[in-house]
C-alpha cells in the first residue's frame, strides 16, 4: 500500500513537472522576442503594406522579433539613422542610400523591394507632352536635391535625348503641384506612388521606361550583418512574406496598415499601394524571388548616383550591396 502510494506521488510529480516545463516553453518565445526597427523612407505610405502585413499576420512573431515600424523623414535620414545605429533596418531609396555609403555610413542594401525606380515626370493633359522628346523647349520643374531632378540627365540620356534642350527650373517642393496647375511650368517631377490620385487629370512619364535602376529597399549596419547574421534572415524572411501576401491582396493589407494608422483614407492607400504593385513584383522577384538584388541594375544605379551627387568616392558594388541574406528558398509574389 505504501510502496502504491509512492508510485502515485511520483507519478504526479512527474505530470507536474511535465506541464510546468510545457508552460514556460509554451511561453518562451513571447518572452523570447528580440526587439527590432525598421525605419521608413517617409511618411506612412499604401506601398508600405508589405511591412504592415508582415507585423498583421504575425510573421514577424513567427521569427521572433518584435518589430517597430516607424515613418521616415527621407531616405537620407534613414540612411544615417541606421549608419549610427538609432534603427536596425531602414527602408530607403537605393539611390540616396548610394550617396551615404561614399560619405561614410557603414550600411549595405540587404534586399530590394521596388525593383525599379519610382520616378515619373507628371503634366497636364491639355499641354500634349506624352513623352521624354516632347519636352524639348518646355520647362520643367523639380526641388533642389530632389533625388528624381538628379536623376533627369541619365533619364534623357537613356532615352537618347538631350537634357540640355529642357527648360529646367527648381523651386520648392511645397510649390511645385500649384505651379503646374497655374500654369507657370509645363511638367514637374514626382513619385508615382504616393500621388496617384492626381494623375487621373494628368499623364505622366515613368523614369523605369528607360532609366534602369533599382528604386528602394531595406538596408542594415554592417556590424548587425556581422553580428546578428540569423536575425537579418529572419527579418527578411519575414518582410517578403509579408510582401507575397500584400501584391496578392491589397485591400488585407491596407486593413491591417490602418490596425497600425487609423487615421489614413483607405481609398487613397489603397490606390497608392496599387500603384506599387509592378514594382513589388517587378521581373527579378518573380525570377529570382523577393529581395535579390540585380547586379546590372545595381551597377547602373552606382554609376547614375555618382555622376548626379558628384560622389568623393567610387562605390564598389561590395560597398554597397549583398545577396547573402535573401530568404532561401525564394519566396515569389
């Protein structure tokens, strides 16, 4: 009888213990999540979404991290935020990430998200330019250090077209939508995704027809590529599921970017994230799968930035870019 007793007491002891140890793995990894943040380009944004259904659906967790996502105040900034270490990854134009990296910022580009540039030259229908030639002998508008002015040399010179027979003209970029509705210059320079709503009366000129470069994507500080090689892949691996799911299904998306902003009109960042989809799923994601960096494309990209912002050095490719931490196997759009 006592020896029965014992065997029960064991028994138990044994279950106990058992679902203790259960429990606290059970309970690992929300206490195990290691804190993480991405800082963006600008403000909130419709082709931001991939990020946002990343955090949504619960990817992010799945690797255990803990991501903030946090609006940028420009790509340049967000280069030197994550240079110094303020943020983990940032998401930044590839261009001006360019021009960081010859002035001293210890990053690299990770992983491409917009496989092309997102530039465009946006006029006014009635004024009949349609394309780059038709812009000969009529003016154009863009704001000083605007990366998309810099750009316009190697644009027209793609397109073998002279630049210097454009009227160009810089102003304020606050004043530039009101001076081609008053008429003041005949087209300006802008983004196509975040002022798609304006171009239902306008028609617009898309750099990526003939300047090929890559447009934007996420960067990290070479001592966290060093140092915390696994939690790149993570992060990467999750933000590209994140960005399969978002071209597959935009409204889901913008559903759970306004879970994080509800202050945003679904409508436009529902256009604005549209607006993005080709560039997302651009031709090396779907052959290559999200993130991979084009060499060609990379390559132009240095050459055009060096010549427009008249670097103090030359950036290597080396310097600039790596492949080694985009998810295997790829994940496609």
């Amino acid at each position: 009888m006592e020896r029965s007793t014992h065997n029960r007491s064991l028994i138990c002891l044994i279950v106990l213990l058992t679902v203790v140890a259960l429990g606290a793995v059970t309970a690992l990894p929300a206490g195990a999540q290691e804190k993480v943040s991405l800082r963006l380009d600008f403000v909130i944004n419709g082709y931001h979404g991939p990020f946002f259904t990343a955090l949504g659906k619960g990817y992010y967790r799945e690797e255990g991290l803990d991501v903030e996502v946090l609006r940028g105040f420009g790509s340049g900034d967000t280069v030197k935020r994550v240079g110094t270490g303020a943020n983990t990854f940032g998401f930044a134009d590839f261009f001006t990430t360019v021009k960081g990296v010859a002035e001293g910022a210890r990053v690299k580009a990770i992983g491409t998200c917009l496989g092309d540039g997102p530039g465009a030259i946006i006029a006014l229908k009635k004024s009949g330019i349609r394309t780059l030639k038709d812009l000969e002998g009529r003016s154009l508008a863009s704001s000083p250090g605007n990366a998309f002015g810099l750009q316009l040399p190697a644009l027209f010179r793609a397109a073998g077209l002279d630049f210097a027979k454009v009227k160009y003209t810089e102003m304020d970029i606050v004043l530039k939508s009101s001076a081609l509705m008053a008429g003041k210059v005949d087209a300006i320079t802008g983004i196509i995704i975040s002022e798609v709503p304006a171009f239902k009366v306008m028609d617009v000129i898309e750099y990526r027809d003939h300047l090929k470069i890559v447009g934007s994507g996420i960067l990290a500080h070479q001592d966290t590529l060093r140092g915390k090689p696994e939690t790149v892949r993570r992060f990467l691996r999750a933000s590209f599921r994140g960005a399969r799911d978002f071209v597959r299904n935009v409204p889901e998306s913008v559903e759970f970017l306004a879970r994080s902003h509800p202050e945003i009109d679904r409508p436009t960042y529902r256009e604005q994230a549209n607006s993005s989809l080709t560039l997302w799923a651009s031709a090396t994601a779907k052959e290559k799968g999200f993130g991979w960096l084009d060499e060609a494309k990379v390559a132009n990209t240095i050459e055009v930035a060096a010549q427009a912002y008249k670097l103090p050095r030359r950036v290597s490719a080396g310097d600039f870019y790596t492949n080694e931490f985009v998810p295997v196997p790829p994940i496609r759009p």
